[in-house]
C-alpha cells in the first residue's frame, strides 16, 4: 500500500508540474493609505546621500509619531521645516548639519508649532526676507516657535539672517548654548512670551543680541554673551519700533508694550552701541550681576519704571555706564561697580525721576573717579563720607558711595616705592614722569595731576609693560614758570592712594622760531625786492638777519629791522643776470637761543615757455587704464603744472600731474591736449589722440524654451540678444539623429520628425573673440500611436495556465506599458507586463484585451479570444465531465484502501495528453502571430528610412 501510494503522489506532482507553477514575477505590492500606526520612541536617520531611512528632513518629520527622534546626519538640507508634533529634532553637531532655507519667502526655515519640542545639533542659515508680505522682520527667523510650550532649542547656530531663534506666544522654554552671529536684527527675539529660560547662548555682530518685544515677562536670562551689537539686551520696542507700528504716543500706565518682571542675571554685553537697554515702561526687571564692558553706552534706561538694577559691573564704556533719560521713575540702581567709563569722566547720567542710588541698608555704589573728584573725602568703614553726585537734570546724588568693589574686598592701600621724575624741566620740551609703585596685590591704574603756574589742572594716566614702574611722557608748556604734580595710585581691588605733591623749576631752552618769511614780490633781474621775516618765541625775539646767494654763489649777511616783537624786514639788490635766489634766516630771542630757518629759494622771473611732450597717439582696449605720461616735458626753471583735458561720455574731463591714469570704458576717438604750465605761469601745449577698440562681448538670448509634437516646425528667435553696438553673426547648433546640426541668422526654424529632448545652443558673435552663448530646451513629444500585437486566437483546457505573449506589439520610439485585461469570475482581472501567465480554472470564452502604451502617452489595443473548454479539475488533471463515478468538482478524488485506482490512472494519463496537445496548439499560435509581427529587419528599414527623410529635410533647411 505504501509502493501504491508513492506512486500516486509522484504521478500527481507530474501532472501539476505540466499544467502550470505560478510565475516567480507575480508578486503583490503594498500601496500606503495614509493610515499609519504608532510605535514608541522611534529613531528615524535621515541622511542626504540616502543611506538612512530618508533623504529630506520634512518627510521623516511627516512620518514621525509623536515622541519619536528624528537623528539628521552630517550633510546640508534645502528644506523649509514645519514641527507639528512632540518630536525630538537632533542633527550631528551644528558645524556638521546645515538647514539652508534657501531665502525662503516665508522668512522662517523651521516653524515650531507643538509643544515638547526637542531641536539640537544644527547651523540653519537664509531665512533673512525683509517685508516681502507686509510684517516686516516679524516673520524673518531661522527658528520661529509659535504659541508653544516645554520646548527645547539648544546647541544649534542661526546666524546671518534678520532674527536667528523667535519666540512668539510661547512659554516655559529653554533656549541654551546656541550662537546667533551676524543677523541682521535680533540674535534672540522674543514677543508675548512668559517665563522662558535664555541660558548660556551667544549673540554677537547684529543689531540686537537679545530683543524683549511685547507682553514678554517672567524671562530668566543667565551667563549669555552679547557683543558688537546695537543693544547687547533690549527690553521692549524702541522709540524706531514704535514708530513703525503708529504707536509712538502712549499714556503714562500704558502697560502693553512692557517687558516686565523679567530677571537678566550673569550676563556679558561687550563692544555694543547700548550693552543693556530699557525702554517703554518695561518695570520690575531684576538687572544683576551683569558686566557691561567697552560699549559706548553700558545701560540706558528710557520710560522705565521701578527697575532693580544692581551688583553690576559698568567698565571702559565710551560714554556712560548707565544713562536714565526723563520720563523713567523710581528706579533702584545700588551696589554695581562704575569702573573707568566716559574716559574716567561723568560714569552716570540721571535725567530721570526720584531715582534712588542706594539700597535699603546704605550701600551705594563703587565709582573709580570718586577720589578724583573729592580728594579729600575720608571713609565711614566701607562707604564714604562724602555723597557722590550724579550729572543730570535729575541732581541726584549717590548718598552713600562705595569704597570699594561690591565683588572684592580688600583694604591695603598701594604706594609709591621712588620717584625718578627729574628735578629741572625745560620749557616746550618732552618730560617725563616716573615711579616705582606697589601693591600687596597688584598696581592696577597710576595718574599724574599736574599743574602749571598754580593754576592748570589736569589728569593723565600713566602707562607700564610690569605694573611696578609707571611712566609718562608730556610735552612742559612753554610759558610754563613752574610745575607741580602728584600720583593718585589704584590697586587691583580699587583702593586708591595720593603721593605728596612736588614742585620742580624750569629752563628755558626754547628756540625762536620763523612762522613765514621771504620776499613780498616776484624776483626780477636788476630790481630791488623787499623780504619779511615773521618770528615767534616764547618770551621775545631780540635780532633776526637775513643770508641770502644768488646761483649758489656766495652768501651775503643782512641784518633785519624789527618792527614789533615778531615782524622784522629789509631790502635787498637782484642780480642783473641771476636766475634763482637761496636764502635763510637767523633768529636769537633774549635767553640767548639762536635758531635757523630751512634754505628757502625763489626763481628770478622769466617768460620762456615750457616744451609740452606726451607719448603720442595710443590705441588700447575698450575697460583699459591709460596712464597719460608728460615726463619728456622740459623748461628751463621747472614746471609747475600738467593737465589733460579731453571730452569723454559728453563730459569734460580735467586730469592733472605729469602721470594720470583713466579708464576708458566707451568706445570711441578722443582728442587730448596736453597743457603745461612752467613756475612762472608760462604755458605749452600738445594734442594727440587715443583710439579705444570694442571689447565688450554680446549678450545671447535664445528666448523661451520649446515643448512641440514630432513632424511640427521650430522657429528659433535670437531677436532678444544684444550688444552695446551690432551682433554679426547668429548660429543655432544642436545634435539630430547623431548628426551635428548647424542654423544660421538671427531667426530660423527646424522640423523635428523624431520625438526626444534636444539642447539647441544660440552662439552671437561680433568678432573671433567677442561672442556669447545661451542655450534652450526642444522638448518633441511623441504623437504617433502604437501598435498592439497579441498573436492568434487560444483554447485551453479548464486548469492550465495560458502564457500571453505581446512581444510583436511595436511603436516608433519606445513602448512603457502592457496591460492585459478581462473579467475573471466577475471580477475585472489586470495583468501586466508583454507576457504574463494566468491560470483559468473555470471554463468558457474570455476575451482578452491588450492595450499598449508609449513614453509620450499614445496607445493601441487588440483583442485575444479564448477558451477554455469544459472539464474538471483532478489533481492538477482534467476528466470527463460523463463519468458518473468522479466526485463532485469541489471533492478531490481519493483511492481506495484496497489498492491502485487503474481508472485514476488512465484518466490522468489522458489529462496530460490533452494538455500537452494543447500546449503544441498555443506554440503554433504563437508562430503564427510572429508572422504577422514586423521583423527587427522590418524596423531596422522603417527607421533607417525615417532617418533618410529627416537627413534630407535638414540639408534642405
């Protein structure tokens, strides 16, 4: 029973085998629907070059559930980025991922909108759009978060755009560690947005590092770096914002505007027009701990209320540490240090109202001029005795003045170790004073008071290169009598020591000296000519002589007539053959100094004209600098002056020197007259011209690119080139049917009989080398259908599969697509490729319709006829339908257990023989079709005679 059995089983796997497999290439596809599903915490890689699970951005945003990790590896991104969901955003490193927005007409290049945001690791770059929908910079952000909350945006750079992150409506977010350089308006910007964290981010090169626009209160802004900014921080809009949105007049309680309550806390503003700035009733902001170091402003508070501002450090700003303009009320400014600001000048100006400069305990604040202005102040512990009063039309005063640094306390007082500065000075001479100094700490600032004639008063610092000897070099006034100075020492922590005052005496050893002199006229032969000599000296000049040569010979000596303390004359003979005259002044004042004038000469008067020489007629190229050369020009004496004078572009031109250079950018012939001008206003001159060729190229327009049907004529238009004079020659070139085509003239036309995409290359060209390209594209567009061939007619038995061959289908160009298609047990059936295979169980006539369709969207279709004769399904075999002892035809026959079923046998036997017949049937089907298919010899002759026709019609074009 087992023999018979494994008989039957290898019998049948024949038969099934004979009837048909299902094709290998029928496989199912999964079309999305939309519908997604939701895993947690998912990490999806986008990567540029497509090694991750996307190449853009956006699609893995649009693809992301909420919570999952959106990871962008290195590479650059054109994408504008909308975040619509609680995702976590993270690119490789910001020096490694950059976002271009591409100057994104929106002005933002990522638009965050979900709360819980994560965005970290990027440089996001282009968003900067100046009013292109009306609102101005609002819209103008590398990152925008719009009426979100718990968002994170750290280590990312936004630089060189109009805003690099904007908050809008949102809160409770912590904005960290990003840079934010060069934008054009605000590193970090913030409107209507609460109780947000600014920590740790730089902000430099732009107009505002950090900008408080409206209703934004409750901010924590700590250890930020602003630098080169217009405002290091400003808090609310501007006075220039106001203006903008017609909101310049507001009422006294006006409160929307404000940005209040906000703590600014350990942050740097360096190198700013404004390091800190308040304004519009920004109130109840806690300002400390900040340094506002070399900005031109340290702090300027305008229509401000009730501001606390303290433990600050104000340094080297150029104007004021901190400026409160009218209008601001019940400020609290106290325990901040104003260190060297306003050149050590005013460090404060208050215009403001009821201002208070201490704290509740009696602490003011630390001022390094303090000891200058009230040298003789004593302490009170660590305040001063003496208030400190504050410039200001608010006359407030610091009533209890710091003596030290708020942030360092230290009591030694520095002091002076010697004293080189010399015992004598001489008048009008460089003087230097110098000490040694020292500190328990350092020596951090040394000045000199100095005083002349008991009563000039003045402070200089002193300079050193090791913080022990101090040095300073001045100039001693000249009228000076007597001098006295003392040193005013700094140390490290501000503690300032006086050196006792010293006197020291003068010398005068200041020279008399000539402010101008010479003769009153023009020098001629033969003729007496009077010469002045107008001297100054400290105290008085006693005697001035005159030397004077005629053409280098000798020199006579000829004491001066004094007229007054300064002017003195005298007249003297010219030479009746002389040509120049050399001469000198001697000058003594009464302390018995003598001093020289320089050698002066003047040329005795002649009236010989200079020779005017220039390089002669030129040719140069049109854009070339030509240097107009005079140095072959002569006179006798000496010439005084050159000048080309020429008209170019309808204008006079005037050039002067023996050398000048001009461009010349347009074409033409110009005349030039070269004049020269001798020392006594003889004159010469000389004419030439200058020929400037053309070397400006065309410009080539091919006009609009082409899109048209095979067999229709192209008309190519070269009219829009241009050139600043004439375009020679046009000609049209591109490549048709593997031949290199050439059209001529600035308007032509070409019929394109083979569809495709063609480059049609427009060269204008005015000369070999002053020519120009430009380039269109000829899109035919396949207009011919094709042909669809399914060969004959097929019938089949009921089980097998039938093979469908449309290999004999052609068309012109190229064929895209086979669809086979019929009804299959009521239900429409699509196979697709030039062959495909179906099995038909069911018996009965299909027709089968082929539709084929080419790369230009033509098509054809034919009809296949089949059928499927009637027969039952027995094991992959088919039986008669008469045999009343078969099982129904939805029962799989089976053996008997007591043996071999012969019947079975033989009715499988004649299955394959049915279908083997039928099979032979098909093969000769097919042969016929391909009878009635073209050959590739067929085709071969069709194009090749396709080609001689579009050859022929091009020599003729």
């Amino acid at each position: 029973m087992r023999f018979l059995t494994g008989r039957m089983i290898l019998v049948v796997m024949l038969a099934f085998l004979l009837v048909g497999l299902p094709s290998p290439e029928c496989k199912g596809e999964f079309s999305e629907t939309g519908v997604g599903y939701k895993t947690l915490e998912r990490t999806l890689i986008v990567n540029a070059s497509g090694s991750g699970d996307y190449t853009h951005i956006q699609w893995a945003i649009d693809n992301a559930s909420e919570g999952d990790t959106v990871y962008v590896e290195a590479g650059t991104y054109y994408e504008i980025l909308n975040v619509n969901k609680s995702i976590n955003l993270i690119g490789t490193g910001k020096d490694k991922v950059t976002i271009d927005g591409q100057d994104t007409r929106w002005g933002v290049v990522m638009y965050v909108t979900s709360d819980w945001v994560n965005v970290s690791g990027f440089k996001i770059i282009n968003s900067h759009v100046q009013n292109r929908d009306g609102l101005g910079a609002e819209r103008d952000s590398n990152i925008r978060l719009q009426n979100v909350r718990y968002c994170r945006i750290e280590n990312n750079n936004c630089s060189d755009n109009e805003k690099g992150i904007y908050l809008r409506g949102s809160d409770h977010n912590y904005i960290a560690n990003n840079t934010c350089t060069q934008n054009h308006k605000h590193g970090i910007s913030l409107d209507y947005s609460y109780s947000n964290l600014i920590f740790n981010n730089t902000c430099t090169d732009g107009y505002d590092g950090l900008y408080f626009g409206y209703y934004s209160s409750d901010n924590l802004i700590e250890s930020n770096t602003f630098s080169n900014s217009i405002h290091g921080i400003g808090l609310a809009p501007t006075e220039m914002d106001m203006d903008i949105y017609n909101m310049s007049s507001l009422d006294q309680n006006t409160r929307g505007f404000s940005a209040s309550e906000n703590i600014i806390n350990n942050n740097t503003c360096s190198n700013c027009d404004i390091g800190i700035g308040l304004y519009y009733y920004s109130s109840t902001n806690r300002i400390t701990n900040n340094t506002c170091i070399s900005n031109r402003q340290g702090m300027v508070l305008d229509k401000t209320r009730k501001n606390n501002i303290s433990k600050n450090i104000f340094r080297s700003n150029e104007k004021y540490g901190v400026q409160i303009a009218e209008e601001s009320e019940s400020n609290l400014v106290h325990n901040n240090d104003f260190i060297y600001n306003n050149g050590n000048g005013d460090q404060a100006l208050d215009d403001g109202i009821l201002t208070i400069w201490n704290d509740s305990s009696g602490k003011g604040n630390f001022w390094t001029d303090y000891k200058v202005r009230y040298p003789y102040s004593k302490r009170n512990g660590p305040i001063w005795k003496r208030a400190y009063k504050i410039s200001g039309l608010a006359n407030s005063n610091d009533d209890f003045p710091l003596a030290r640094s708020h942030s360092i306390i230290e009591d030694t007082l520095p002091e002076q170790k010697k004293d080189n500065t010399p015992k004598n000075f001489f008048n009008g001479d460089k003087f230097t004073l110098e000490g040694i100094f020292q500190d328990n700490l350092w020596v951090n600032m040394v000045w000199v008071n100095c005083t002349y004639n008991d009563k000039q008063f003045y402070v200089e610092p002193l300079e050193t290169r090791n913080s022990k000897l101090w040095n300073i070099t001045i100039v001693m006034d000249s009228e000076a009598r007597s001098f006295s100075y003392y040193f005013i020492i700094e140390d490290a922590t501000h503690n300032i020591a006086f050196t006792k005052t010293k006197k020291i005496g003068s010398i005068d050893n200041i020279k008399p000296k000539l402010i101008d002199g010479g003769p009153l006229n023009q020098p001629t032969t033969g003729d007496n000519i009077t010469f002045i000599a107008n001297c100054t000296d400290n105290i008085r000049v006693k005697e001035v002589f005159l030397l004077y040569s005629f053409d280098d010979l000798i020199f006579y000596n000829e004491s001066m007539k004094l007229f007054t303390n300064q002017l003195a004359k005298c007249i003297i003979s010219i030479w009746p053959n002389a040509l120049i005259i050399k001469y000198y002044f001697i000058m003594g004042d009464t302390s018995g100094n003598y001093n020289f004038s320089r050698i002066f000469q003047t040329p005795v008067y002649d009236n010989d004209e200079p020779m005017a020489f220039s390089i002669g007629d030129a040719t140069i190229n049109q854009h070339d600098i030509f240097h107009f050369e005079a140095g072959a020009s002569d006179d006798n004496i000496g010439i005084m002056d050159y000048t080309w004078n020429f008209i170019y572009d309808q204008r006079k031109i005037r050039l002067s020197g023996e050398s000048a250079p001009f461009r010349f950018d347009k074409v033409d012939v110009y005349e030039v007259t070269l004049n020269v001008t001798d020392t006594s206003l003889n004159w010469n001159e000389n004419k030439f011209k200058i020929t400037v060729l053309d070397i400006t190229l065309p410009i080539a327009n091919a006009g609009n690119n082409v899109t048209t049907y095979q067999g229709e004529t192209v008309f190519f238009n070269g009219s829009g080139s241009t050139d600043n004079f004439t375009v020679l020659n046009y000609s049209w070139s591109f490549v048709y049917l593997e031949k290199n085509i050439t059209l001529f003239g600035a308007k032509t036309r070409f019929r394109y009989r083979t569809p495709g995409n063609y480059t049609v290359i427009l060269t204008v060209r005015k000369t070999i080398d002053l020519w120009d390209e430009d380039f269109i594209w000829v899109n035919v567009l396949d207009n011919e259908n094709p042909h669809a061939e399914v060969g004959g007619n097929i019938s089949i038995q009921s089980g097998c599969s039938v093979h469908f061959n449309g290999t004999g289908s052609w068309d012109n160009h190229c064929l895209e697509n086979y669809t086979w298609s019929f009804r299959y047990k009521g239900a429409e059936v699509f196979l697709y490729g030039m062959d495909p295979i179906f099995q038909f169980m069911v018996p009965g006539n299909y027709t089968i319709t082929l539709r084929v369709t080419d790369s230009g969207g033509n098509y054809d279709e034919e009809l296949l006829y089949l059928t499927v004769q009637t027969g039952e399904v027995y094991e992959g075999g088919h039986v008669n339908e008469t045999d009343d002892n078969l099982p129904d035809d939805d029962t799989t026959p089976k053996l008997n257990d007591d043996g071999f079923n012969v019947y079975f046998v033989a009715f499988v036997f004649i299955s394959i023989t049915v279908c083997v017949g039928a099979y032979i049937y098909f093969l000769k089907g097919q042969n016929k079709t391909s009878e009635s298919t073209p050959s590739d010899d067929d085709l071969g002759r069709m194009q090749e005679s396709d080609i001689s026709d579009q050859e022929e019609e091009v020599l003729n074009e």
